[in-house]
C-alpha cells in the first residue's frame, strides 16, 4: 500500500511541474501608427495617369502615390500585421460619377475592414471647363502653350468670355459643395476607418504673366478647398482629416506637374511628395489590428495545482492512519 501512495505522489509531483508547459492561444489588439488596409478613392490623380507603367486598367504599376505608400508600407508592417492596398481610383471621374459608384456599392467591398481611405475629387468638375474656355474661347492649345507662358494671350477676347466661363464654372461649383458632403456620407457608411481628403493644387500657377487667369483659377480652385476644409468637423466631431496637397504644391507646381506639357497632373517629382506628404498625415493616426500570442492557461495550472494538492493532502492522511494501524 505504501508504494502505492508514494507511486501516487510521484505522478502528483509530475503533473505540477508539467503546469508550466501549459499555454493556450489568445487574440489581442495591437495598436500601429501605419493603416494596415489603405484605400484610395478618386479620379487620375491617385490613379498615376500619365506615369510610366499607368494604364486605364491597371493602376498598380506605376509609380504613383498610392504605390509608394504601398511598397513603404509593406516594408514596414512587413514583421507584424502585412500591408493591403486597394486604388480604386478611376480616371476622368467627376464627383458626381464617384458619389455614383459609393451608391451602387461598387466599393463595399474594398471599403469594408478598410484602415484608412485617402479622397481625391474635384478637379475634373471643373477641368473640362477650364481647358474648354482656353482652347475654344482663348484659341489656345499645346502647340500654343508658350504663348500662355510668355503672357502673349488676347485680353480682349479673354475678358469678353470670361463671363460666361465663370457662370459656368459656380454652377458646378455649387453642385460639387452638396456633392461632396454625399460622397463623405456614402464613405462613412461603408468604413469605420479612418477618412483623409485631399485639397485641390493650381496648376496654372505657372503661366505666372497671365496674373488675372492665375488669380481667377486660384478663386475658383479654392472654392474646391474651402469646402474640404468647411466639412472636416462638425462641431467637435471629426468627420475626416486633411492632406492640404495645395498649400504643399503652392509655387512649385511648374516642377511637380505636367503642366508645362499643358497637362495638370502631377509627375514623378510630384507623386513622391504627395507621397511623403500623406505619409506624414496619415501617421498622425493611430491604428488596431488583431494578433495572436501563446499565454499561460493561469485557470487550468490553479485547477491541476489544486487538484494535486488534494490528492497529495489525502494521500497523506491516509498514508498516517496505515502508520498508526500497523504500530496497534
């Protein structure tokens, strides 16, 4: 019997150290100043029209913003959570045309777990209008593009049609400002992301001679970036941040754009500080992604360690009253 009761004790004794073996798997939030999904919405510009490797059908191989974001990112999440970025941007699209692909629920799907989603939309409601009225009002065109640099453009003609391009260019102005307001609506809907907006740059800062168009360009841009800026809060709810590409491009534009070319976006020079820029807005968040670690199971070594003790504890009593009968 006794070496029974010591057999029982031994294998006591060998459960209890084995307690420390004991782990389970657990899921916990870590926090990264880095958007693990990032998706950017818009028109060319975060598309990367006009780079080198851009196609209509595919917005990945080019070296645009969004995809310096991207392989930084990668790089940099690449040990703990991986890096996802989607550009559903598309080419040519107006507010209206975006606001009508976040109703349709074309994006759901990439805005749905999204971290981060990065707007950039506006110019084409108004470009179509502006190169409108300097081909066919003002007779100018690429072949002419020095004659807007030098300054030799007819006042005259420009001033007669400067009228109706400004009527023209409030009405979609206006419509843009309730526009806008939709599309945010429509993204916050579809994400419990965080939601960054891009303001809107003058590129024809540059044919600096033509002070009265830069100026007028410049008012009317800048109703696009009054009404980014008038609906980032309401009241002391955020409703997205801020990537004021605008005042980070302001005489600079003739470098970081085409424009001497007589296209408006940005070129490789540009996309690297839009994407420096965004960068260092987007850091200013913080971010949650789930992760798995093996803990101690705390519960099963209290259980098994009380368990043994109860044994060991019996064990012995018994192991005493066999002493005692021995010795009668």
């Amino acid at each position: 019997m006794l070496k029974k009761i010591i057999a029982l004790l031994t294998v006591c004794a060998a459960a209890i150290s084995c307690t420390a073996c004991m782990k389970k798997t657990v899921e916990t939030m870590l926090e990264t100043k880095i958007p693990p999904k990032l998706v950017f919405l818009g028109d060319s510009i975060p598309a990367g029209f006009g780079l080198e490797g851009y196609t209509d059908d595919d917005n990945y191989h080019c070296r645009s913003y969004s995809v310096i974001l991207r392989d930084k990112y990668e790089d940099e999440l690449k040990n703990s959570c991986g890096h996802e970025m989607v550009n559903a941007a598309v080419t040519g699209d107006t507010s209206t045309q975006l606001l009508d692909h976040l109703k349709a629920g074309e994006f759901d799907e990439y805005l749905a777990g999204s971290d981060a989603v990065v707007i950039s939309i506006g110019g084409n409601d108004i470009l179509e209008i502006f190169l409108d009225f300097m081909s066919e009002d003002l007779g100018l065109s690429e072949k002419g593009k020095e004659d807007w640099k030098n300054g030799d453009v007819n006042f005259f003609t420009a001033l007669d049609s400067l009228g109706k391009f400004e009527e023209k260019l409030d009405t979609a102005l206006d419509k843009y400002e309730t526009t806008f307001k939709e599309i945010i609506s429509q993204v916050q809907k579809k994400t419990s992301g965080e939601i960054f907006v891009q303001t809107l740059y003058n590129p024809f800062e540059y044919y600096d001679k033509i002070d009265f168009f830069v100026k007028f360009a410049d008012e009317k841009i800048g109703r696009i970036n009054s009404t980014v800026w008038d609906n980032a809060a309401n009241g002391d709810k955020e409703n997205y941040t801020v990537i004021d590409v605008a005042s980070d491009f302001k005489g600079k534009c003739g470098e970081l754009t085409t424009i001497k070319s007589f296209d408006i976006h940005p070129n490789a020079e540009g996309h690297e500080e839009i994407a420096r820029l965004a960068d260092e807005v987007l850091k200013t968040k913080s971010y949650r992604y789930p992760s798995t670690e093996e803990v101690t199971d705390v519960k099963a070594i209290v259980i098994l360690t009380a368990s043994a003790v109860i044994v060991i504890t019996v064990s012995a009593i018994v192991a005493v009253k066999i002493k005692k009968r021995a010795h009668k």
